[in-house]
C-alpha cells in the first residue's frame, strides 16, 4: 500500500523523516551509556593496535600498553560528564555535543603525558586519535538517539500496552458474566469498576506513572478475579518500605498479578495466594510477584508474552538500569523486578 502525491509515492512501510530528526540525548548517568562508552573506545583503541602492528606478536603488548594509556583519561571523561550531567542536560542538543567534545579534547591534552598517555607518540597524533574516538562516540549516540527518537519510542510503547489490554478485558468481561445473573448488583458495580479502569488503561502511557496509581489498578483488577475466584485468590501485599512518590513503567504489575492469577490460581481447587512486595534499596525499587507452582497444564502459555513484553518497556525507560529475574524455588514462581527510584517532581 502506497500514499500517492503528485511526482511522489512513498510506501507506508518507510520511516518518515520527522521522526528522525529530533533525538534522544544520552544521560551519561546511565549504567549503559557509561559501559557503551568504554566499550567502543576501547574498541577502537583495539582497532589501531591491529591496524598498526607489525607482526602478530606485537598486539599483545601493544594492547597492553595502550590499555594503561587510555583507562585512567577515560576513566575522567566519564566521571566529568557523569558529574556535569544536570548541566549538559539542559543544553540545546547542538550546545550538549559542542561541550561534550570540548571536554573531552580538554582532557585529551591534559593526559599528555601525566596522565599516562604515551609519551612517546607526538601530542598531535595522540591528540587527533582523541578526537576521532570523541567523534566517533559522539556519532554512535547521536544516531542510537535518532533510531530511538521519542515519536518512535512512543510508537513501541503504545504497541506494547496494547498487546496488554484485549487480555485483560476478556478476563474480566468473563468475570463479569460470571456473577451477572446471581448477583447483578456486584455485576453492575463490577462494570462500574471495569469502566473506571479502562478510563486508566485509554490514557497516554508515554511516561512513567507513580507507583500508587499501579498499585490501585492492580487492586481493582484483583476485586475482579475474586468474583469469578471468590476464596481461592488470595493475595498478600508488603507496602511497608513501599517508597515514596516512586514513578514506575504503565502496566507493569498488572500483567504479572495477571499471569500469577491464571497459572496460580485457576487450575487448582485449592486456595492460593499470590505475594507482592515493592520496597525500595538506596536509589532502586525491588518489586516481587510470586504465586504456588501448580502442576495442571494450562492450554494457553501467555507468562513468555507478558514477561518479554513486560522486559522490552523496561529497557525502553531505563536501559540497562532494570531487570527482571525469574525464580523457581520452594514450589514458588517468583518474577523479581529491579528498577531506578525516580521521584515525582514537585
């Protein structure tokens, strides 16, 4: 399929410029900018030692030397532009890389030679071989910024929610319907609750949301189940380190009080709980979800979805920031998400 203007035909499949115009600046306060940094400067370094080795048995030595060149200067930029990051990020993005590649040419000459940098390679040389690896870097971010442009990291977002939500309304259209005819007050109320939700769930979930308003969505999800599940769901919150005024990603507990419900709960006859806890641990917020083993074979698998979904949304908000671990012990399934506290701003 094509959108045909005079003189152009451009196929839907193509990526419009606007959305590649304006990119995301990397926060050099990440754990994963700051590794991609070492990464592919060291990389590069690797590169001209090969490039410039003369014979094979030169390498090794010649990587060592460069590795006690680079570290410690390398190891500065870093910690200058973690420590300028509030700066630098209120600077127009032209500005931002302007400095960033002031800084580092700044450090490049003062490295040479206290802090370790060779000696015996001419300041130009060395001082050029910096700017080409500041260059370099500089592009990489720029184009990883591009590639993950707000309006196309919105796209994925919306995406990802929405694989989400036709799974829940239809377990709780089912609750609904399981209750309508005995109780029809619990099932209007029930709608009542369900439409409520769902005025949550239309919203725009382009940004993190406070914990508070996760937890109270989950709840009512949760008064949902317990009318198809009645005494059998039975669920234990720990709130007590619960931190405050922590923003978290849209929907992350939901589908895995979701999944601890259907593979948990439903295939057995006997009550069950499921145990949350949310705490927070210096600057991070651990979040658990756990429910019994049950051996019944379920029909559906849908825990792979959810949990890939579920890691994919956090890697979008926080990169190598957060993770999310699976444990499978004392006849227990156990999701553990680890995720930075960010605050509400005042």
């Amino acid at each position: 399929m094509a959108v045909v203007s005079p003189g152009k035909t451009q196929s839907i499949s193509q990526k419009p410029k606007a959305l590649a115009i304006a990119g995301v600046l990397p926060d050099f306060r990440n754990m994963g900018v700051m590794l991609r940094i070492i990464l592919l400067v060291n990389l590069l370094a690797i590169l001209t030692v090969v490039v410039h080795s003369r014979t094979a048995d030169d390498i090794v030595p010649a990587m060592v030397a460069w590795a006690g060149w680079l570290e410690l200067p390398l190891f500065v930029v870093i910690l200058l532009l973690y420590l300028g990051q509030p700066v630098l990020a209120r600077l127009s993005p032209g500005r931002f890389w302007l400095a960033v590649g002031l800084l580092g040419l700044l450090v490049s000459l003062f490295a040479h030679p206290p802090l370790g940098a060779p000696s015996g390679v001419a300041l130009w040389r060395w001082l050029g071989w910096s700017v080409l690896a500041t260059v370099a870097a500089m592009g990489y971010f720029d184009y990883r910024g591009r590639l993950y442009s707000p309006a196309l990291t919105e796209a994925r977002l919306h995406a990802l929610t929405a694989r989400i939500r036709p799974h829940f309304l239809f377990n709780s259209m089912n609750a609904v319907l399981g209750v309508i005819r005995e109780d029809p007050r619990r099932a209007e109320q029930a709608l009542e609750e369900l439409a409520d939700m769902f005025r949550v769930l239309m919203k725009e979930h382009k940004e993190l949301v406070p914990l508070d308003s996760e937890i109270a969505l989950c709840e009512r999800y949760l008064d949902l189940e317990r009318l198809r599940l009645g005494e059998r769901l039975v669920v234990v919150w720990d709130l007590s380190c619960k931190p405050a005024q922590a923003l978290v990603p849209p929907l992350l507990l939901q589908p895995l009080l979701e999944n601890a419900v259907y593979h948990g709960i439903e295939p057995s006859a006997q009550p069950g709980d499921i145990a949350v806890r949310v705490a927070r641990r210096s600057n991070e917020v651990l979040i658990e979800v756990s429910n019994p083993i049950v051996d019944t074979p379920r029909a559906q698998k849908g825990n792979h979805i959810a949990q890939a979904n579920i890691r994919e949304r956090l890697s979008l908000f926080f990169d190598l920031e957060a993770d999310m671990r699976i444990d499978r012990s004392g006849g227990r399934y156990s999701v553990r998400i680890r995720l930075p506290y960010r605050r509400l701003k005042p």
